[in-house]
C-alpha cells in the first residue's frame, strides 16, 4: 500500500497535473484483504484539503506519513447473533490523503 502512495505522490509532483480543478479527500478503509475507497470531501485547493486531512489526523491521533496520508488504526467488535460470548474483535485501518480530482484510487 506504502508503494502506491508514494507512486502517486511522485505522479502528481512532476507530471504537471497538480494543477486540477478541484482535489478530492479520499477516505480508504483497510481491513488487510483490501482497500476500499470513497470521497470524503472536495475543495477548490491543494492547501485547503491538506488543511483538513491535518486537522482530522491530529483529532483522530493518526499518523501523518512523509507521503502527506493520514493513517488511523482502529478496532471493532461485532457482537455475532447478539451472543456476548461471541465477540469477534476486528482491526483495520483507516487512511486518507489528498488527490488532484483527475486521480481516482479505486481504478
């Protein structure tokens, strides 16, 4: 996962296209089979998402990575037919980053 963020960051700093329109906060769940991605926000500016991504990583006690994503680990427990003996306690991850509105994670 490491590898694709730094290869989209690479791709937005020299291929020109940092210039879009709008850039969209993309919200990733991971669950460690896949990552699942959808909008979160759009903003008419690079520095105006950033601002929020950093706003909610800090809120969330994430960790803002050198590629400019935001990862948060978090913890779930599904109580299964409603048997408190059968707690199953799930973790996954949730990232977020900041893409020109010409990129799109999930293809």
């Amino acid at each position: 996962m490491k590898k694709i963020l730094l290869a989209i960051v690479f791709v937005i700093c020299f291929s020109g296209i940092a210039k879009a329109e709008s850039w969209v906060l993309w919200l990733g769940f991971d669950d460690t089979r896949k990552i699942t991605w959808q909008v979160e926000a759009e903003f008419p500016s690079f520095d105006q998402c950033s601002e929020r991504l950093l706003q909610i990583c800090k809120a969330g006690k994430g960790v803002l990575n050198s590629d400019s994503s935001c990862v948060m680990r978090q913890e779930a427990i599904f109580d299964r037919w409603a048997n408190p003996e059968l707690h199953q306690k799930a973790l996954f991850f949730i990232t977020r980053l900041c893409l020109p509105d010409t990129i799109d994670p999930r293809k």
